[in-house]
C-alpha cells in the first residue's frame, strides 16, 4: 500500500520562530559561537600586562621618591656657582639687572620635612619656624644680602613662599608676587618695593578657587598674573595617584586679573 505523506521517513525542514507549550513544541536549532578560541586568552593576557605595567611604574616612582639605589646625585653646570651661608630652600628668584639685585625668598630645609604643600607636606602642628620665611635681596656685585622686613604684613599669618616674579612699574618701582602656602590655604600676596628702600610694603592677598595648589607665577601688571597649580588635588588619595601616575602631565595654568 502507497505510505501517507505524513508518515515519510524522509526528514523535513521545520522553522522554528519561537516556543510553544506541550510535548509538540520545536526548538531553535543552536548557533555555533563565531567567536575565535584564540581570544579567550588574550584578553586576560592583555590585563596582565596592564597591571603588570601600573605595577612597575608604582613601584620605580616609590624608590625614586625614596631614594632608594641612586646614591649622590652629581652635581651638572655648578661652574661658576658657589653657595650663600645662611640661605636655604630659596624656591625662587626674580634678577633686577639695572640694580644688580637679586630678589628671593627662603625657608628652612629642615621643616619643609613638614610643612610644603609642594610636595604633600602638611603637618599643621609642626615647629612656628615652618611658617616663617624671610624675604631676601642679594647683592650681586658684592655677594651680599639681607633679610627685608615687609611692612604691614598681618600679624601672625604663615609665610611659606615659592614662586615669585615681578612687574616693573618703572625702572626702580617692583610689584612682587608671592606664592604663599598658608596653612589656611595657598594664596598669592602682592607687596611693592622701590630699589634702594629698607623694607617692602604689603599691599593686598589674593584668593580664588582656582588658586588651588599654586606653584610658580607669572606677573602681567600691577594687578593680573598668571600662576600654575601644580596638582589638580591638594590631598588625599585623588592627590596620591595624580602624584604617582600622572606627574608628567601638564598642569592647568591660570590668568586672575
């Protein structure tokens, strides 16, 4: 007898679109995965090497910081130089060639151990002599200097000084810009000074919210400057990472009129 069309052993195609209830119910055919089986270990390889990388990095930047395995650092291009008595950790210096006068202004190494924001130092209840800069002019012809009183300066406020740079509203009257890093927070003080005085006057303090962590300055008139921050953070560990993995990054610069 001719076999029914519904009973041919021959198989047939069925497409499936979806599910169905019962024991009548077909099921999607499973793809094969186009996936490579090569990548299924480089992408954990290529994790490895990062971290691997961050890590070498992390580790160098601490024995540099250390000083770990460097030794004595050489001294390069000193000829010529020779060192002021008495005179330590001046961070900066502005040459008033006219005059022959050299204008700076210097600390103590030994307490910047403790307080100098700089370099993430800021232990509040250090020694009164961490807060006490002095301002210098050196005589170039004869290697001179004495320390310069600045008149009219608030009483008890820190002095922790880096960058300087003057504006010359003539040939013998200075505007001075001051990167001061008072406990309270780094500002830039603005004094006047005309060559040939005793003492430079204070004039006025500037603080801005963008004035975060002020490094080096740039006088563009009696009252506008450009300074540089040199971190993005002034502490923590936002600070403690931008220190160690992006040092080499520039930082945002400023103008303040």
């Amino acid at each position: 007898m001719p076999s029914d069309k519904t009973s041919s052993s021959k198989p047939r195609a069925v497409a499936a679109h979806g599910s169905s209830s019962g024991s009548g119910s077909t099921r999607t055919p499973a793809r094969a995965s186009t996936t490579s089986p090569s990548l299924s270990w480089k992408v954990p390889l290529a994790l490895l090497v990062i971290l691997m990388a961050s890590s070498f990095t992390f580790i160098r930047d601490a024995i540099i910081d250390m000083g770990i395995l460097l030794g004595t650092p050489p001294a390069i291009n000193t000829e010529g130089c020779k060192p002021v008595g008495q005179l330590e950790a001046c961070e900066d210096i502005y040459i008033h060639h006219a005059s022959g006068l050299a204008f700076t202004a210097c600390g103590r190494a030994e307490t910047r151990k403790s307080w100098f924001p700089p370099v993430g130092k800021r232990n509040h209840s250090t020694v009164a002599s961490a807060f006490e800069d002095n301002f210098v002019i050196y005589d170039l012809a004869n290697g001179q200097h004495r320390i310069v009183e600045i008149d009219e300066f608030p009483k008890n406020t820190d002095r922790v000084f880096t960058g300087l740079d003057v504006y010359l509203r003539s040939e013998n009257e200075l505007t001075i810009f001051l990167v001061n890093h008072r406990r309270t927070g780094s500002v830039i003080e603005i004094l006047e000074y005309t060559i040939g005085d005793e003492r430079i006057q204070y004039k006025e303090t500037i603080s801005h919210e963008l004035i975060r962590a002020p490094n080096d300055i740039l006088a563009m008139s009696p009252r506008s400057f450009y300074v540089t921050n040199d971190h993005l953070h002034i502490n923590g560990t936002f600070r403690m990472v931008e220190g160690k993995f992006w040092r080499r990054m520039l930082m945002p610069t400023h103008a303040l009129a």
